[in-house]
C-alpha cells in the first residue's frame, strides 16, 4: 500500500540575520551554557526554537493512530493465519449472516 506524502511546513529563524536577535557569539555561549550540570535553569534559555503548525501536529497524531491500528490488524491477521494453519478456525456464521443481510439490503 502506496501512502502518498505531505509537506510539512517548518520554519527555522535564523538568529545570525534576526536584527534583534544576540549575535552568533551570544548565542554561542547561549547553547554551551545550557548543557545539563552548568547551573542554567529552564528549557528556553534564549537558544532556538522549533515551532510546528497545526497541521504538522495533526499529520502526526494521525501517522501514530495509523501505525497502531496497523500492529493491532497485523496481530489479529497473524492470530487467523495461526488458526487456519492449525485447523482451528472456526467461521462464525451468525456473524457472516448478518453482514450478508446488511449487504443485501
């Protein structure tokens, strides 16, 4: 099964050209003082920043309930696939009935 691709749109500031930005040697300092154990408290200590639209965020809870849904199908068919090659299979007519009688109607 083929899934098409989407673009994602994603915007990276460039704190070099940002006129109100620190400067590259700022910002430097700004990253190297963040590694844990130097006394810098908080995530955002001035360093960059990622931000992802709202269409990004959905694409990707939709991808995550997609890949669990595909583990859930792929369990149930390798459980049938089991069934069928032991013999143990059993069709569960009233079940086959009914949706043959919605399909019909």
């Amino acid at each position: 099964m083929a899934m098409e691709s989407e673009e994602i749109e994603m915007r990276i500031n460039d704190i070099a050209q940002s006129s109100i930005g620190p400067s590259p040697a700022a910002a430097a300092r700004s990253v190297a003082g963040s590694r844990p154990g130097n006394g810098v408290e908080g995530a955002n200590s001035g360093g960059d920043e990622v931000n992802l639209s709202d269409r990004a965020r959905l694409l990707h809870k939709a991808k995550t309930a997609l890949a669990a849904a595909h583990e859930a199908r792929s369990a149930q068919f390798e459980a049938v696939q089991q069934q069928l090659a032991d013999g143990t299979y059993r069709v569960p007519f009233d079940e086959l009935a009914a949706k043959l009688l919605k399909f019909l109607r």
